[in-house]
C-alpha cells in the first residue's frame, strides 16, 4: 500500500476522526539505520541505531508533530498559525501551511537561525517576523500575541504536536521487535524527548514492546538547563536547534527521566561538531549539529561506563545536515584543491591524496 503519512498510518492511535481532513507531507517512516564503523572505532561491543529524522519532507522530526498541529488547526478552522522557532520549526510550519492553504507567522531569533531554515521558511511564504531576541524571547510574544490575534499556535506547547511526534516511538518498537535499551536524543525544548516517551509507555501498555527504554537527553553545554537544574537566560551554542534557555516541557521532561531512569548531560560544541564530521565521514550519515549532540552524548556515556557492552541503543539524528550548510563547510576549510585545468595536475591531486 501507498504510505501516505504518519496519520494515515497511526490513524487509531492520533486524535482524528473520519472525516478530518489530514494535512501531509508524507512525513514519517523514516530509516532506521545501523552503525557499522563507529562501534569498532570505539572498539565497543554496541548494538547503535540511528534514526535518522532529518529525512521528513522538511529535513527535520518537526514534521511530525507539524502535520497533526496543522490538520488540527485546519480542522477547528483557523486561517493562520504562528511558532517561536529556532529554525526546524519555523520551516515545517512554513511547509505545512502552504499545503493547508493558510498563513504561517514565523518570530525567529535575529542572526541565529541556520541558513538553510530560513531559506525553507521564506521560499514556503511564511511572515517572518525577526526578532532582537532569542528563541525563548520568541516564545513569551507567541504565547501573549494568541490571546491578541487570530492565530493557532504551533510550538511543541500544542499538544497535538507531540502526539505525532510520539509516533517515531512506534516506528522504532516496529522495525526491532521491541524498544531498545536505551533511547538517547539531544534537548532544547525537551518536546521530542517527551512525545517519544509517550509513544514508547502506550506501546508497552497494549503489549507491543516488552519493555521501555532507558531515555538520555543530551543538551549543548552552553544551553543546559536540564542539567543546571535551572532555566537559563542567555543560552549560548553553534547548535541552533537547541539554544534554549528556558524549555517548554520542563515538567513533562523531568518526569521522562524519573519513569525511565534516564539522565541529562551537557556536550561541548567542541565535540558536538567533532561527532558530527566523524558521523559523516565514517557512516556516511550528515545531520545537523544540534542532531550530533545525541551521539557526542551517547559516546561520551559509552566510554565512561555509563552504557554497558551489548546494549541496543537508538540514536535520534534530528535534523537534517543541509539545513546549516555554513556549520558544515567551516569545519572543512582546507578540503578543496585549487588547480589549472590541466589533466596532469589533476592526476598529481589524485596521487598525492590516495
Ligand atoms: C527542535 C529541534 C531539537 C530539539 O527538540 P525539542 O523537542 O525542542 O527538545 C533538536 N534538534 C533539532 C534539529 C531540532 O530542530
């Protein structure tokens, strides 16, 4: 049968009726892909898994939560939606509400939103409004200017957003025959880290997994309001995604950790950029860098001990890594070779290079 999206797919377990009308992209089922190179590198008998979400139709796992949030605003209605965005959210919003046929009002944090984002939302035909501000200035306006104008908002505070988000949990549960052991994502709004959770306890519940996973979240250490223990008011990191200071889920994430016994831990840009390169170099897979905290992260835990040999573990990947084309090429300034066109000096920079 042709897949036609994660409603369609998870019809019974979303809140649809028959007759709502479902906004898609043809979001979801996204792969499930193996570490072959990497666990050797480590030189760890680790069964690692990454989910790579960054193939949604709009390069991020926003996607998943956008077409519930926007088939349901469509459906009570509404003619406009509006988010605070660090970028991934702005974009699916923008991708969404053109297929809807409705506005998309996108409040971005000036100067800090990956190129490739902003390009989504502008060429989509989202308002984006720039704001001198941060993403959690953002999201204060957001949630004052609903009661102030006619607009649904479709932040992660929308609880049809992580309804669909949930369904990346049944993908996975699907695809291995039962959760993993442990479940590691990185964390800005901790929305994804929450909706997982749920997909995750409803699926063990109706006896579709024989276990939940132990679920990690791992934050920029710039922007680690979950492991401060405290929000933060000037969240500092190069990955966008997650330069949030003040998290929307904070109870909803709190509780993740207490059920599954999983923990928070902060990463260094430093090595959050040196995981990414190393994802793309070795495996083949780019992602975004707020996407490579999750494996900096899992790594990081693996050789201090605190993931045990012969664990199954699911990576989330999520985003995209041509969303911040600038990120990528500034790590690899010295990887061009500038010649005449002449076919000897292109044998010498194949000989000199193999
Ligand atoms: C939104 C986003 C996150 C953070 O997800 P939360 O649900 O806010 O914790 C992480 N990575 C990328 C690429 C994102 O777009």
């Amino acid at each position: 049968m042709r897949y036609t999206g994660l409603i369609e797919n998870y019809r019974d377990r979303l809140p649809v009726s028959e007759t709502t009308k479902l906004i898609s992209l043809g979001e979801g089922n996204t792969p499930l892909i193996r570490l072959e190179n990497i666990p050797a590198i480590l030189g760890k008998d680790v069964d690692i898994y990454i989910k790579y979400e960054g193939l949604n139709p709009t390069g991020s796992f926003k996607d998943r939560g956008m077409t519930m949030a926007v088939t349901k605003a469509v459906e009570a209605g509404s003619k406009a939606i509006i988010c605070a965005s660090t970028g991934n959210t702005s974009a699916a919003a923008a991708a969404y509400a053109a297929r809807a046929g409705i506005k998309a009002f996108v409040l971005i944090p000036e100067g800090k939103i990956a190129l490739g984002k902003l390009a989504q939302a502008m060429i989509h035909g989202a308002v984006i409004i720039q704001i001198k501000g941060n993403f959690d200035d953002g999201m204060r306006l957001v949630k004052e200017v609903a009661d102030h104008a006619p607009v649904a908002i479709v932040n992660s505070i929308n609880p049809y957003r992580l309804q669909g988000q949930k369904t990346a949990a049944f993908e996975i549960i699907e695809e291995l025959g039962d959760a993993p052991d442990y479940h590691c994502l990185p964390v800005g709004n901790a929305g994804n880290i929450s909706a997982h959770w749920m997909g995750y306890k409803e699926y063990f519940k109706d006896g579709k997994a024989a276990k939940t996973p132990i679920m990690v979240g791992y934050q920029a250490a710039g922007s680690a309001p979950f492991v401060k223990g405290a929000m933060i008011d000037n969240p500092e990191t190069i990955a966008t995604a997650i330069r949030i200071g003040h998290p929307q889920s904070w109870d909803l994430a709190h509780t993740v950790k207490e059920e599954s016994k999983g923990w928070f831990k902060a990463i260094s840009d430093k090595r959050i950029l040196a995981t990414q390169k190393l994802l793309t170099e070795k495996e083949g897979i780019f992602c975004e860098p707020a996407s490579a905290a999750s494996l900096a992260g899992l790594i990081h835990d693996i050789q201090h001990g605190h993931i045990p040999d012969k664990s199954k573990i699911v990576c989330t990947l999520t985003g995209h890594g041509l969303k911040d084309p600038d990120v990528a090429i500034s790590q690899c300034n010295d990887a061009m070779i500038n010649i005449n066109p002449v076919m000897s000096e292109v044998r010498d920079a194949i000989l000199n290079n193999m």
